[in-house]
C-alpha cells in the first residue's frame, strides 16, 4: 500500500480522473462537480509541492 501513498498529488489526481470520467458518463452524478473541482485543487497543489 505504501507504493500507492507515495505520491498522494498523483493519487488524488488519478482518484480525479476516475471519478471525472464517471461524472461525464452517468448524469446521475452530476452534483459531485463541486467536490471535484476542490479534489482537483488539491491534487494540483499537492503535486506542485512534490507531495
């Protein structure tokens, strides 16, 4: 599990990615987009900051 956490800019951006991809395809969730655009704010800090 240690290899997952190691970058976790790049976790929480492939977690992003995922869940965009799942936003785009089923309209149900829609209203998740507010949560990722902070989720996304996050993975961009945190991978500027080498984390």
């Amino acid at each position: 599990m240690k290899r997952f956490t190691k970058n976790i800019g790049m976790l929480l951006l492939a977690i992003w990615l995922i869940a965009w991809g799942l936003v785009t395809l089923i309209p149900a969730l829609r209203g998740l987009s507010t949560g990722l655009s902070i989720l996304a704010i996050a993975a961009g800090i945190l991978i500027l900051l080498n984390r």
